[in-house]
C-alpha cells in the first residue's frame, strides 16, 4: 500500500470555520472520531524474514527496523473510557526523496493477531501511547483528517496499555499547549507502480489542495521529520 499526502496546521479560533468549509467542499458532515495508539521501536527482525533472506555482503548495511504504531479505536470519556475495535499495527516507511509537491511513502497494515508479540522486550521497545480525537471527511479518494494528539500524564507498561481499557479524558493531556489542531490529507493506493492510478492520485490530492486554498495551507512537511526508522535502539 502506498499513501501520498499533504499537511497544515490551523489555530482552534479556525476549527469551526474550516470544518464548515471542509462540509460544503466534500459535500458530507465531519465524522467524529477517537484513536488510541501504542508505539513500539523494532529491536530485532522477526525470524522468518532473517532466515529468508541471503547472508548480506561485507559492507552491506543492515536490514532498517521501524517504528510499529498499535492504534484501535476508542471512546475517550471523563470517566473510564472503553475501546470500540481491535489493534491494528502500521508501519510507515521513509517519504520518497524524488518527490517535492507532496509527501509519498509506502505502508503496511494488518490486524494485530496477538498482542503480547508487542509486550516482549527482546523484540520491540515501547515507547510510549497517545490519543488522536479529531473529524474525518472523505471525498472521492481523499481522506481529510482534523484531530488534535492528547499525551498520557504518566507512563503505562506495555501490557497494561495493549491489554487494558483506555484511559479517561482527564489522564490525557494536548500534546501542543496552544490548542493547535493538525490537518492531514491523504489519497491511498494499492500499488504506485501503476501509471495510471499514481497520476489520478496524484491529480485528485491537489485538485483538493486548490479547492481549499485560501482557507486551508497544505504543505509538505521535512521529509525526515516523517522517518520512524529505530536508531540507536
């Protein structure tokens, strides 16, 4: 799976406004929505995909380990919120450097079969979980999220966020004191390989971008501020 997005930022005083304006854009109303997300650094590659590959050349460099983020679907409450679906893992790799007018990198995603894989410390470090409560709009393929990221107060062990309820509203704080809210936009596809359907993302991201220009500023953030390769772990 690939993904090519686009993304801005606007003040709180803004967010009405722009989701009144993202309405009568996409022609639908905002969906509500509330994500829980664990993250875990990579430490060791699974068995299956060392023993697969061939003995790389002196010199060769390693084989990357990434970031897996751990996101379900919850309803954050002030009292003891509950989740409402199951853990799905995504790994995002490194943004494509050729491209300058948006961010393209390639995705993997699939259900999370047992969770405990994630609590074993000699295969994946935890670092860390966040909440993301923000609207959703979708129009033909693209996907308009605008959410804020709330931290915990305190640090959880892997277990108890993987396998317990979530927290309640008031453990969670904005990660960003000003309030602000971040604007995502993004057109997925099966396979960019394909001409065809690369262009046709491509064309419908920034036909998007123009349609909101003025009221929304999309940009393409510093490609490497979207790196979730692990170091030094």
């Amino acid at each position: 799976m690939h993904e090519i997005l686009l993304y801005s930022q606007i003040a709180p005083t803004r967010h009405n406004q722009v989701l009144n304006v993202l309405a009568g854009v996409t022609g639908s109303q905002p969906f509500a929505y509330q994500d829980q997300t664990a993250l875990f650094a990579q430490l060791r590659l699974p068995e299956t995909t060392v023993s697969s590959k061939k003995k790389p050349a002196p010199g060769a460099p390693r084989p990357e380990r990434w970031v897996h983020k751990l996101t379900r679907p919850v309803q954050v409450t002030a009292d003891p919120s509950e989740s409402v679906g199951s853990w799905r893992v995504r790994v995002d790799q490194i943004p494509d450097p050729s491209i300058k007018d948006h961010t393209a990198r390639e995705v993997t995603e699939s259900e999370v079969q047992d969770v405990k894989t994630f609590e074993d410390p000699q295969m994946y470090q935890f670092l860390g979980q966040q909440y993301s409560l923000g609207h959703r709009f979708v129009t033909g393929n693209v996907i308009v999220r605008i959410f804020r990221v709330l931290l915990t107060q305190q640090q959880l062990p892997a277990d108890k966020v993987l396998e317990g309820p979530p927290l309640a509203l008031s453990e969670l704080q904005l990660f960003d004191p000003s309030n602000t809210y971040t604007v995502e936009v993004s057109v997925r596809m099966e396979d960019r390989k394909n001409t065809k359907i690369a262009t046709q993302a491509h064309a419908e991201l920034l036909n998007f971008q123009r349609n909101v220009d003025g009221v929304i500023d999309l940009r393409v953030p510093q490609r490497l501020a979207l790196d979730t390769r692990v170091k030094n772990a």
